[in-house]
C-alpha cells in the first residue's frame, strides 16, 4: 500500500506543479491585461512619438525621432539601451508633385497624385505623353508597341471579395513595385498605378517601386481612387487623352542611421533571447503612428510591462525599433542585426515581429518546423485569450525579424487587418486612426507571450 500511495503520489508530482504555473501564468497574463488598459502608457508614448512626424529612412526627422525615443526609454531603468549602426537608403520626395488630365477643350484637371519610393523625377519640367489603361502586365504585353511613348495607367484595385486583406494587397502590388520596369521594356515614359487600398477616397497611398537592373527608370507615382476611377471614365470617351507630370524627387548616396535596442536581462538564461520588434522607419506622408509607430510602441510596452510589474523575466527580453524596413532593399536595420546575431554567442530563440497596425487582436503566426513547439504554443491559448488571441496558426513572421537566421519560432502578432489598407503608406496614417483599448491589448497580448516563452522555453 505504502508502495502504491507513492508511485500515485510520484504520478501526481508533474500535475499538481503544471496547475502551480499554470495558475501563476493566468495571473500574469491578466495583470499584463489590466496595467495596458488602465494605464495606457503604450498608446501615450505613440502620441508623442507621432507628433513628431513623419521617419522617413534617411531622413533628418527620422534621426530626431529615434535620438528622442532613445532619451526616454533610457529613464526606464532597462538593463541596456543602445544605438547600431546601419547604413540605409535615402530618397528625397521634393516638393513639386504634380499630374494633370489635358481635356479635349484644352482645360486641364488636377490630379491626387504622389511619387512612389525610389521613383525618378521629371527634372521639374512637365512630361506629357497620351495614357494608356491597363489591368496587369499580361495585357500590357499585348499592347507592346502601342505603349511606346505613352504613360502607362496600370488600373488593378484590391478584390473587394476576398475577406483576407493581405491576400488582396498581395495580388494588387506588384503592378505598383513592378509596374515602372515592365512599362519601360516597352518603351513607356512614365506610369501612374491605382492606389493598393480598400478605403474609397482621393488620397493616394505610396510605396516602393523596384526599378529592374539595365531597364530605364521612368517617373512613377500613385493617384487616388476617385482620380483613378475619373481618368478610367475620362479615357473610354477620349482614347488620345493627355496627362502631363512634374516630381523634383529624387535618390541620394546611402544615410548613416541606427536601430535602437533595449532589453531586460534573463535572471537565469541571459544568453537564451527573445527578440521583439517593428520598423521604426515610415512613408512621409502621414506621422507613422499605424504603419509602423504602432508595432514598435507595442514591443515597447512589453518591457515596460515587465518593469512596472516587477516581473524579472527567466530569459532575455530585447526590442529593436528596425530602421529602412519600407525600402525593401539589403541595406537595412534587419539585415545589419542579423548579421549581428550570427555573430553572436547569444542564443535567439524566439522573434516576435508587430508590423499589421495597432486594431483589436486576432492571433500569432508561427513560423518553426518543430512540431512539439506547434503543440506547446498551441496549449498557450487559455492565456492569450484574455488579451483577445484567438488562433495561432502556421505562418511568416515579418520582413524584419525574418532575417534573424536560426531562432527555434519566429511569429508575427496579428490584429484585425480589415482596414489596415485605409490607413497604410497614405496621409491617412495617423495617430488619430489608433484606438486605444485595441492598441493596448495587442501589447498585452505580445507580452503574454514574451513571458511563456522566457519562463518555458521552446
């Protein structure tokens, strides 16, 4: 008998410690909760960062941002901030952007119109030329000679019907990345692409065009909707109409610049990391604060989470604000830390990448080929939903943290992206499209988290 009550008693050991940390990580995991909600420290932090504008990589305001976040967030008592040097790309709008529709009367109309990233100027004259309509590359191979000579208006919108917005972006985009190179092979002077978004206004939402090596660069900018929409109609009654450009935009010699890193050292496993993270970098023509202000605040939050709550977490805790995400190219922050943590003796075991805008949670992506790691996430959920998580599924984690080769999970936290769209890379991303409750939330939910994996493992 005695023998027996042992053994039972040696069965029972393992539950009736899991039921321990389960009950301490469920009371974490609300504390996490209740301090980002009441306090709102997080979405505070992005307001005052916002109204500094705009950061575009290279940019002076870029610098003065990051120099002002580095000030603040060395008052917090972190166990390390600092600076890593990257070299990044510099682009310049200017301040002339201009398109006109030449009508048949000879009057002309003004168009919503604004350069693409990397796109080449006009020299500040006018470039005129007729337009021509296209859907995608297909029929523009048709067309071949008819495009010689002529603007290119490459007119896809987003699928309205698809529920997933990324999937619709994904095979919208490339007429606005690809578009300049593919027009230019057939000898066009200049595109103008329809704007990747779901929100119906005149606001047009720029981005990176990727000029292809030993074709000429041409002007390419975006317009607005309702222009986009106006010019289509415009040209099925007028076929030989007119639209003349103007952009002093222009490319400059790679900028000096940084990423910003903070952390809180494990108290048992300093050398075991887990990376956080968004691109502090944005477009210049709102202040950043969705794409991707919201991401790094969030990250952010998670340490200071941490602190406030006097929770020293078993493995270390590092945030990088990544600079040069939006210019797509090998000089980056992401790539320069990268390669830093080959080079390391640290072990990154996890990467957390926040870069879908600050809406109400959904889930995480999870990116590992270890399918007890699936498992383990997985049972994780109970906790996560009180932060409003509801799946984790199989997935890339962001550009970013991408880089970062030889993590055991990579994930990329994922709110609500239905009108994440509206807002990306356009005037329309500002702090005032950022509600609070669901900004907060997506914090505490990122350091939920954090702290399974740091007291866990992977």
């Amino acid at each position: 008998m005695v023998i027996l009550a042992l053994s039972f008693f040696l069965v029972l050991i393992p539950f009736l410690i899991s039921q321990t940390v389960n009950k301490k990580s469920l009371k974490i995991s609300k504390a996490f909760v209740q301090e980002a909600l009441t306090s709102e420290w997080g979405y505070n932090f992005l307001k005052e960062l916002s109204a500094l504008g705009p950061r575009l990589s290279g940019s002076e305001n870029s610098l003065k941002a990051l120099f002002w976040v580095k000030s603040e967030i060395e008052k917090m008592g972190f166990s390390k901030v600092w600076l890593q040097p990257t070299l990044v790309d510099h682009w310049k709008r200017g301040d002339i952007e201009k398109a006109e529709v030449i009508l048949p009367d000879g009057k002309t109309k003004t168009l919503h119109i604004c350069a693409l990233g990397t796109s080449v100027g006009t020299n500040k004259k006018w470039l005129s030329g007729e337009i021509i309509e296209v859907k995608n590359f297909t029929k523009l191979k048709k067309l071949n000679d008819e495009v010689k000579g002529k603007i290119v208006f490459f007119n896809r919108p987003m699928e309205k019907e698809l529920v997933d917005t990324f999937r619709a972006y994904g095979r919208a985009v490339n007429q606005r990345t690809a578009g300049a190179s593919e027009a230019a092979k057939y000898g066009a002077i200049a595109v103008i692409v329809r704007s990747v978004t779901t929100k119906y206004d005149n606001n047009p939402h720029t981005g990176l065009v990727s000029y292809k090596k030993g074709i000429k660069k041409i002007p390419a900018v975006a317009i607005g909707l309702k222009d986009a929409d106006f010019l289509s109609k415009t040209l099925k009654k007028f076929p030989k109409l007119k639209v003349r450009l103007k952009l002093n935009c222009k490319n400059l010699p790679l900028a000096k610049s940084y990423n910003l890193i903070a952390e809180i050292k494990g108290r048992e496993k300093p050398e075991e990391v887990i990376v956080l993270g968004g691109h502090f970098d944005s477009w210049d023509l709102g202040d950043g604060a969705v794409d991707d202000g919201s991401g790094c605040v969030q990250s952010l939050e998670v340490l200071h989470l941490f602190k406030k709550l006097n929770i020293r977490p078993k493995r270390t805790i590092r945030v990088i604000f990544y600079m040069n995400e939006e210019f797509g190219s090998k000089n980056s922050g992401a790539y320069t830390y990268g390669k830093y943590a080959k080079k390391s003796k640290e072990i990154h075991i996890a990467a957390i990448e926040s870069d879908r805008g600050g809406a109400v949670p959904r889930g995480f992506t999870l990116n590992t080929k270890d399918e007890l790691i699936k498992q383990k996430v997985i049972s994780w959920l109970p906790y996560l939903k009180i932060a409003l998580i509801d799946w984790i599924k199989p997935g890339g984690s962001g550009a970013d943290v991408s880089k970062i080769k030889g993590t055991k999970a990579q994930f990329g936290y994922v709110p609500d992206v239905q009108r994440y769209f509206g807002y990306h890379h356009s005037a329309n991303d500002r702090f005032s499209a950022i509600h609070p409750r669901e900004f907060e939330l997506g914090s505490a939910a990122m350091a939920i988290l954090t702290y399974l994996i740091s007291e866990n493992g992977l």
